[in-house]
C-alpha cells in the first residue's frame, strides 16, 4: 500500500509550474502540478489517455479550440494524443493521472 497527500507541503514556482510524482503503481503514474495565477502549460499531448483532477483553483482547459473554464472538483479525460493546454486563472492543485508507460520527463519538458 502506498500513500500520498495532494494537498501537503505545497511548494509553488514563481516562473514555470512545479511537478512532483505523488504515487507510481503497476498501472499508472499520478503527478501534482502547482500552478500560480497566470502559468501557462502550451499545447502538447501524452501518448495515452490522461485524467487531469481539479483539486483547488480555476484554469481553463484548452481542447480542440475550445476553452473549458475549470474550477474545484472538476475532471477532465482525455483520449491519447489529444492536443490540449492549460492557462491558470487562480493558484490550482491539479492531479494529472498517466499511464505507467507515460514519462514524467515528458511532462516536465512541457513547463521548461
């Protein structure tokens, strides 16, 4: 059994978000991302299905040239190779959930 708390020791970057692995199972990968208001993810897209969890804050969700405008509680899925991108509105927590076979590198060459 492994354990994590996605709410704990919060530390936030000023100039890119901050990515951590939260938990790694035999199946998938789960990641934090901390975003402050104005933080951008550009357009990319993960070789497999992702689920992106809203747990604090508002971004607005970039997906096939449409905004959805995310708050607390939201989630969102996605189908492999699906190109989307994140702009933060207010301070956000978000939970991103991989693949096992997805790379958390990928992910952070997206902040870089």
């Amino acid at each position: 059994m492994k354990t994590a708390s996605i709410t704990e020791h919060l530390i936030y970057k000023t100039d890119k978000p901050a990515i951590s692995v939260m938990l790694e199972s035999d199946h998938s990968k789960e990641i934090r991302i901390l975003m402050r208001k104005g933080q951008l993810m550009k357009e990319h897209k993960a070789p497999n299905a992702i689920v992106v969890s809203l747990f604090d804050g508002k971004i607005d969700f970039g997906v096939h040239g449409e905004t959805r405008k995310l708050k607390k509680g939201d989630l969102i899925a996605l189908e492999a190779n699906v190109p989307h991108d994140l702009y933060c509105t207010e301070d956000a927590i978000i939970l991103l959930s991989l693949s096992k076979n997805d790379s958390v590198d990928r992910v952070n060459k997206i902040v870089d």
